[in-house]
C-alpha cells in the first residue's frame, strides 16, 4: 500500500505567531485520527521553530520549502540540509514552479538540492510541471519527462524510498484552475511508467506520487480517487485548517 500523503505549502505566509496559530489547529483536528495519512506542514523558513514546537510530539511532519546544496560557507540567504534537520524538518520542498519560474530553478539545481538532501537524511518532494503554453502545444510529457530526467534521473535504487513526487501543473497554481481528475491521472501514469522505465517497475508500483494546482475541499475527493494521485501538494487550502483538514480526509491508502 502507498501511504497517501498530504502537504500544505505555506509559501511566504504565517509569520510566526500565526504559524504557531494554525499548526495548533491542524494537530488539534487530526486528534485521534487513524486514517493512514500522512501530514506535513511547510511553513516559511522564519515559522519553521515555531510549527516544530507545535507538532512536537505528534504524528504530523515538518517540511521546509527549500534547501541549498552545500553544508556551510559563505552562501548568504541560503539554507543548508542539517540545519533544517536541526531545525526539526523530515521533509524538504525541491523544484517548486514558483523557484523555477522567478529564481531561476534549474534540473540540474533541483538535482543537486535532492543529493543534498538526501544525504542529510530528509524525505524530499520533487515538484515537476508543464506550462500553459507547453500544455497547448502537446508537450506536457517530454516535458515532465524532461524535468524528471535532469531531476531525479540519477538516482540509485536506494534513494527513492525518500522521494515523493509532486505533478503541479504551472497553469493552476494559485489561478482558481486546476487539472480535470482524468487530467491529472493522465500524467500521473505516465510519470510512473516513467518510473518504472528508468528505476524498474517495484519503485514504480511504491513511489507516491501527488497533485498539486489549486486542491480545494471541494475537489479533493474527486482528484483523489484517481488510482495514481496518492495525495495532494495543497497551496492557499493550506492556510485555512478547516480546507486543509478537509482535504486530508480525502486521501486514501493506495495498493
């Protein structure tokens, strides 16, 4: 069974008291839950003390929104894999469309931020994703192909168990849009039979992979019924508990 896995990115919201704020609501609802979800909560790079505080304790996981790919030294403004390991994280956002888009992210930049991470033991989510123009133009599989080729196309065996995949179309971040569910499952089968070409067909079957594009509660359970959507990447969702939470009970385990 793959375990469904539910991630609010906060993107650059919640400061730190309203972080501590809603990661206290979040812990609160999922009180006694048993639904084989798991949960992670990203918060900006200044929260991450204040959420770790929060969740201390908890089944729920700390994830931050990136990482560098060196362990110290005189790289101003960025952030090395052990300090967010120090810092309380298990998971770390790579590849997002909005660091590719307005910071230059490149495959070969997110390659390097997945060693890193990796090697510093935390569970990556790699963010891959076409355009609307590359959607229109039919190119959405060599591009994602492309993406997971420069991204995660290196990596051993071994490695995967600490990889999860995200599909965010570039189209239906933050824009009210978002993917069909058939959509969706479309190219999530073919990142994994991706997968399996490239890393065999066991890694295939185990890897999750999730979806990302404006999920909101009252889309969830459709996306989620897909037999290759094992969860969700959920943005502005994510800032409320109540979306957030409601979108988490729509996940289920995958065989």
């Amino acid at each position: 069974m793959r375990t469904p896995l539910v991630a609010g990115n906060w993107k650059m919201y919640k400061g730190p008291t309203e972080a501590r704020r809603l990661a206290l609501e979040v812990r609160n609802g999922r009180l006694g839950s048993r639904d084989g979800t798991e949960v992670v909560l990203i918060p900006p790079f200044v929260s991450l003390a204040a959420v770790e505080e929060i969740l201390r304790g908890s089944d729920l996981r700390l994830g931050a929104q990136n990482v560098f790919w060196e362990r110290q030294g005189a790289w101003t403004g960025e952030v090395a894999p052990d300090m967010l390991r120090d810092a309380g994280c298990s998971f770390v956002l790579i590849g997002h469309s909005e660091r590719r888009t307005h910071f230059g992210e490149t495959d070969v930049t997110v390659a390097r931020r997945l060693r890193a991470a990796l090697d510093a033991g935390l569970h990556a989510i790699v963010c891959i994703g076409e355009t609307l123009s590359e959607r229109e133009a039919g190119s959405t599989e060599s591009v994602t192909a492309t993406q997971l080729q420069g991204g995660v196309g290196a990596l051993a065996s071994s490695d995967w168990s600490r990889v999860t995949l995200a599909y965010e179309p570039v189209w239906a971040i933050g824009t009210g849009r978002n993917a069909t569910p058939a959509q969706a499952q479309e190219v999530h089968a073919h990142v994994r039979a991706w997968i399996a070409a490239h890393a065999g067909a066991t890694i295939a079957r185990e890897v999750r992979i999730l979806y990302g594009g404006s999920v909101k509660p009252d889309n969830a359970a459709q996306l989620m019924e897909q037999p290759d959507l094992d969860g969700a990447l959920v943005g502005g969702a994510s800032l409320e508990s109540d979306a957030f939470l409601r979108i988490v009970t729509a996940a289920r385990p995958r065989a």
